[in-house]
C-alpha cells in the first residue's frame, strides 16, 4: 500500500510563500509609502518653483497687473544691464578667493588636528562652532569687529600705532572682508570632511613610506593626498554650488556696496524680485545662476577622473 505525499503542501505553521511577483508589488507599494512624502515635498517646493521661475523668466510679471509675454526679452535686458555685468564678475571674484581659502584652511586645520594631537574631540567642536552659529548672529559680530572703533581698529592702534582702514566702506577691501567672514563661517564643515578622511588613510601605508624613506611632507603629497582625493571632490563640488549662491553676508555687511562692488547674483535676484517688483527679471538672473552652476558642476565631474582615486 502506498502513500502520496504532497510535497508542494507547505509545513504545518508555515505560511505559503507569495509569488515574486506579487512580493515585488509590495515591495514598491511600502518603498513608495515611506518615499511619498519626500517626493511630494521635492515636487511642490524644488520642482515646482523651477518650472515656474523659468515661465516667469519669459514675462514681463508684475505683482498686480496684467502678464505679458516677453520671450527672451528678460534675458536680453540682463545681459545689456552693466549692474548685472558687474554683479556676474563679484561672484565670480567671491568665488575664486573663497574655495581656495577654504579648502587651505579646512585641509591645513584637519592635518594639523591629526589623530596623535591631545584635545583632538575639542578642537573638532571649537571647530564647528561658526558652522552651527546663525550666519546672521556672525555677520553682526564682524561688522562690530569691522566698523571703525571695533576690534580689528583697537588692535591696529594699539600694534601699528594708526586705525584700521574702513573695511567695509571702501572698494578695495569690502569684498576682501566678506570673503574672510564667510571662510570663518564655513570652514568647519569642509574641515570634518577631511579630517574624517585622512583617518581612513591606512596605516600600513604610511608606515611602508616611512619604512622607504618618505619623510612627513612627502607621506602627505605621496600617500594621503592622493587617497583623500573623494573627499577633496566632493568638497570642492558642494562648496562651489554655495558659494555661487552667496547673499546673508553682502545682504547683511554691506547691502552690496559701496555702490555695487559687493553685491552678489542672489542678491540682485532679491532686489529685482523683491524691492523693485521686477519678477520676470528677477527670475531670469536666477536661470542664469542656474546656468551657470550646472555649468561648473558639469564641467568638475567630467574632470575628476584626471586627479580623483578612488582605488
């Protein structure tokens, strides 16, 4: 006498297995639960705004009134506007002086905090602090420390015997002095970053160095730096995209002067926008910006195989 089994018949207390495809479903269903309210946060705030800044970008739009069509005549406007023109070439100035202070002095700050220095947790949060403080609690104390009679003047008395010169009144150093206020403000991020960094620099290869005859300086040119080139990228990357956006410290230090030596693409997009109730044009320097930065960004990505390892 024989006895069938049915081995396709799941073991008492074992639920049936769902088919693939059926778990598949699930699968998107809960990944676009948990995601859903991100993506509608990205939609309404970031993607929605784009698309209409670029429609608004192609009207004469005026608070109250009627819209007209312009096409490309807004941008045309901005390029033949001499302020849009020199307020282009301030950014690009803040641009080009603040990335390399920053990096120097992030990089410089994270090798010197090196894991053999004592006291290397509190110098990592004396570090950050600017980072975490309200850039508008910081732009007033430097403009305290700026303004005739502030710190940098008493110190400048009492060493040099003469006042400091009018940091933010005079053409020649406002930019200088918003510059040296923002690396204060913002270098303690790029300085984690690489301080995280060189701590994932194998030992064992520092050591070989040294074991061949590699002395500190050479370590660091020959064996760190090449391994923290990621970090080095990324930061690079993230710090170009803000820089291009520059407004607190202009707006706050110096309202974009004297006359318009400091006044940066963001906060011509807020007076155009803002002050003036010219939004169509305010929305067109903004795509320029746009432009601009996608631009670079494009640009440093196609580069990076050149100089970034990420073996």
């Amino acid at each position: 006498m024989s006895i069938a089994i049915d081995t396709t018949a799941p073991a008492p207390g074992v639920s049936p297995a769902a088919p693939r495809g059926s778990r598949l479903r699930d699968d998107r269903r809960h990944a676009l639960l948990f995601l859903g309210p991100s993506l509608i946060g990205l939609a309404v705030f970031t993607l929605f705004p784009t698309v209409m800044a670029l429609v608004m970008s192609l009207f004469d739009w005026p608070v109250f009134g009627e819209r007209t069509f312009r096409g490309l005549d807004n941008y045309a406007r901005l390029l033949g506007n001499p302020v849009f023109r020199q307020v282009v070439l301030n950014t690009c100035l803040f641009v080009a002086l603040y990335i390399p202070l920053n990096l120097v002095v992030s990089l410089g700050l994270a090798v010197w905090v090196s894991p053999r220095i004592k006291g290397r947790p509190f110098f990592r949060i004396l570090f950050f602090i600017p980072v975490m403080t309200p850039v508008v609690a910081n732009a007033v104390v430097w403009r305290f420390m700026y303004q005739p009679g502030g710190l940098l003047d008493s110190l400048s008395q009492s060493v040099l015997g003469s006042p400091a010169p009018s940091f933010l009144a005079s053409s020649a150093t406002a930019m200088l002095a918003i510059v040296v206020m923002s690396v204060w403000q913002g270098f303690g991020y790029n300085f984690l970053v690489f301080s995280t960094a060189i701590d994932q620099v194998p030992q064992e290869q520092l050591e070989a160095a040294a074991i061949d005859g590699a002395n500190g300086r050479q370590r660091f040119w020959y064996v760190t730096l090449p391994m923290i080139t990621p970090s080095i990228f990324f930061a690079t990357t993230l710090t170009l995209i803000t820089s291009f956006q520059v407004f607190a410290q202009p707006f706050l230090l110096t309202k974009g002067g004297p006359g318009n030596n400091t006044a940066t693409l963001v906060l011509f997009v807020y007076n155009e926008g803002w002050r003036f109730l010219h939004m169509g044009l305010a929305a067109a320097a903004g795509w320029v910006l746009f432009v601009i930065i996608m631009g670079i960004t494009a640009v440093q990505f196609l580069g990076q195989k050149r100089w970034v390892h990420y073996d």
